[in-house]
C-alpha cells in the first residue's frame, strides 16, 4: 500500500536530480566537498535498519538541517533578491522546526548518535562562510543549497526504505517533496541567470 508512494517519491526524485548538471560545472571549487562529503555519512546509514536507522537518520539530520539554517542566516544580511531572501527565510522556518520534532523524537529513540552527529556535523563544515565570503552570496547560497539538498533526499529515501517509525517515515517523505521541489526552483533561478 505504502509503496506505490515510495516508487512515485523516487522517481520524481531521480527526475529532478537527472536535470543537466551543467549548473554545478559552474559552482565555485569551495561548493566541492558539499557534493563529495555526504557520501560517507550514507555508507554509515546503509548499514543500519529499523529502530538503529532511525535514530541515526535524526541524528544526522539534525546537523545537516542546521547546516542549512547556518547558510540562510549568513546570506541574509546580505542578500539583494528578494527570492533567495523568501527562501531562505523559509529554509530557517522550516528546518527549525524540523529540527525541533526531531530532537523530541530521539529522547525516545535512545538519544542521539553522537559519532553520527559529529560525522555529519563536520561534513557540514565551511558552508555558511562560503556564502559569507562570496562575491555574489546569493548565487553562493542557491548554487550551495542544491548539492545540500540533493543529500537530505538521498538520505530520505534511503530513510523510506530502511526506516522503522511513522514519525523518521513521515519526515523522510516530507523532505523529499519540499526539498525536491526546491531544488527545481533553485535550477530555475540560476538558469534564468544564465548559470
């Protein structure tokens, strides 16, 4: 019943994700190890299944969710479009909150992860000055957002099929459907902007 979704979920993500990478061959060398870094963090949670995955999912969820508060707070301040400010607005909005239910949720999962949430914290690393040091910081943001996002959805989906609680499933499939379609309109501005 449930995997009809999963199968629909997926391949709008693998729709999205097949777009032409050209954009990225543009992306300053500093977005590199945004793209590369997530990688090793999957490894660790292809290992794990049901309540183990779940906990460590969150815990590495949560970094990553405050990686992405970090950069939209940093463009902010600085920022001349009033898109990539809405944007980033609603990055901060959202993934707090989510940052909040999920924090709840792993008081009764068995607390978080710690070596998952360091591995994930320190991949995360770098993001919110290079939008700082950026000559274009609004370009630095969505141009970073993308290879960010497109992590958060392979995580969810590994999450859709290894996860074990409604509330780890729920939240992957969540992240899949926003951060998806963000990622389209992030494509979208920077290819009106000949990028």
């Amino acid at each position: 019943m449930v995997k009809p979704k999963k199968t629909i979920l997926l391949t709008a993500t693998a729709v999205l994700l097949a777009f032409p990478l050209a954009q990225a061959q543009g992306m300053d060398h500093s977005n590199m190890h945004m793209s590369q870094m997530p990688a090793m963090d999957m490894t660790s949670l292809k290992q794990l299944k049901g309540k183990a995955f779940d906990r460590a999912f969150l815990s590495a969820m949560i970094p990553h969710h405050q990686a992405a508060v970090d950069m939209a707070k940093a463009v902010l301040p600085v920022s001349k479009d009033a898109t990539v400010k809405a944007w980033a607005n609603a990055v901060i909005k959202d993934q707090n909150r989510e940052i909040n239910q999920m924090n709840t949720w792993l008081k009764t999962y068995g607390g978080t992860d710690t070596n998952m949430a360091k591995m994930m914290a320190g991949s995360m690393q770098g993001m919110a000055s290079m939008v700082k040091s950026s000559k274009t910081p609004d370009v630095a943001f969505v141009q970073g957002m993308i290879p960010h996002h497109a992590s958060a959805v392979d995580m969810a989906n590994l999450a859709l099929q290894q996860g074990a609680s409604a509330n780890v499933l729920k939240i992957a499939r969540d992240i899949v459907k926003a951060q998806a379609q963000e990622m389209y309109d992030y494509r979208l501005w920077l290819s009106k902007r000949g990028l």
